[in-house]
C-alpha cells in the first residue's frame, strides 16, 4: 500500500502514513478478487484511483459525497453516487447498485450523528468476513462542527467502545447497546490513533476446548 499510495502520480489523496499499514494488515485478503469497496469521501478523487490500483481490475470500487464537484470523478476507475452519508435510503440504494458490499471506508464528514447513521446502515449490509474502517477518528473528541468530545456519547469512538462491552455480553449479562445486536456479527474491534476497523463474521457463543481429550481410566 505505501509502494501504491506513495508512487501515485493521479489525483490527489490525503490519508494519515499510519493507516496505510493498517489498510495492508486487514484488507491485502481482498486484493485480486472481486471485492466490493465503499468509500465515503470522495474530495478530489485519489482515494478512489489507490483503492483501484490496490485491489485490482476485478474489484467494485465506489464513493460517495455530498459535494457534486464529485461527480467529475466517476469514471472507469470508480463509481461516484453524488449523496449524504447520513441519509440512510441513499447509501442502501448505493450498495444495492454495487451488488453487495464488502469493505466500507468512512472518510466522509467525521461528524459523530452522520458516522453513527453509516454504521447503523452500512454494517448490516456489509457480508460476512466484511471490513468496515472508520478514519479521522479525533473528531470524535472535537466539539467544533463535529460534535464530539472526550468520552461523549454518540461519537465513534464511544460507539465502538461500546462494542468490545457488547461482544462480552455473555460475561455481564447486560444486553447489548450498539443497535441490530451488531456485536453477534463481530469477530474483532482494533483501534488505532485516529481510526477504527471492524471485522465482520458471525459469531457463535465462544467455547473453552482442551487438547488432548481426557480419557476415563476405566
Ligand atoms: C477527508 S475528505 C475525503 C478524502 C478522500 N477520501 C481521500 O482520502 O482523498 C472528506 C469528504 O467528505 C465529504 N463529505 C462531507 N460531509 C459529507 C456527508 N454528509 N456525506 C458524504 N460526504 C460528505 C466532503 O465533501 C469531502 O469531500
């Protein structure tokens, strides 16, 4: 990914050095198949032109943005599906026309409500063995235009605190918080500074298994 994004003489892209690690260790499985990628932020269209590069000729690479100026960037590359991030009805319409959805990057408005409504729409959505990656994550604690601040319900990030509780439901017996029972679909939550990725597989209560079995004496 950093031979790809730092080699890249298209159009311009912004994304932190670190996440292009964190890209490579969860999503390089999809390379060369047809993957079905989301990008939520369009801006100037390099984004897309690396997902493409990444992925290879077979993938389903699309974004979506509220600024038309993006259309201009719909091409052979990528699909550009000019829309808000929190108007639920178009990112399913969104992924109904791409066929499915596999991956889902959220580099869009970094407002708290509006990551909160992709989630809510897009992770449902997303197939089993799904990645759903959730970038600028330090606007969950800025107040200004984002909504955010330290340890403030509704952000991302408390959301996806929220989660690890959840996925330990069967410990604390307090019933899940996160909306569509999502932890029941979640095999694992990581963190890193600024970003979260979520793997989607469904899981089965967890069991305890010891090798070699025991055998009676009898
Ligand atoms: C950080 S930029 C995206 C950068 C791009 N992904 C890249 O890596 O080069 C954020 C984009 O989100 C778009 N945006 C802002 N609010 C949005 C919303 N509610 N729904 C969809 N896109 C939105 C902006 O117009 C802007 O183009």
């Amino acid at each position: 990914m950093e031979k790809i994004f730092y080699g890249h003489k298209g159009r311009q892209s912004h994304k932190w050095h670190h996440y292009l690690e964190v890209y490579d260790l969860h999503l390089k499985r999809f390379r060369n198949t047809p993957v079905r990628i989301l990008e939520i932020g369009v801006q100037t269209g390099g984004s897309l032109q690396l997902w493409r590069k990444y992925f290879g000729p077979t993938a389903v690479v699309f974004g979506v943005d509220i600024d038309p100026a993006c259309q201009t960037f719909d091409d052979q590359d990528a699909k550009v599906r000019i829309g808000s991030q929190a108007d639920a009805s178009f990112l399913r319409s969104v992924v109904a026309e791409m066929g499915g959805l596999d991956i889902v990057v959220d580099d869009g408005s970094h407002v708290a409500s509006d990551q909160q409504i992709s989630f809510e729409t897009l992770f449902p959505q997303l197939s089993n063995g799904g990645v759903y990656v959730c970038e600028d994550l330090q606007a969950s604690y800025w107040d200004i235009f984002h909504n955010g601040g330290y340890k403030r319900p509704g952000t991302f990030i408390e959301l996806a605190k929220q989660l690890v509780d959840d996925i330990h439901e069967w410990y604390h017996d307090t019933p899940p918080e996160v909306v569509n029972n999502a932890a029941s679909l979640i095999h694992a939550i990581c963190f890193y500074e600024g970003m979260a990725v979520i793997e989607k597989r469904s899981r089965p209560r967890s069991y305890y298994c010891g090798m070699p079995p025991v055998v009676s004496a009898t």
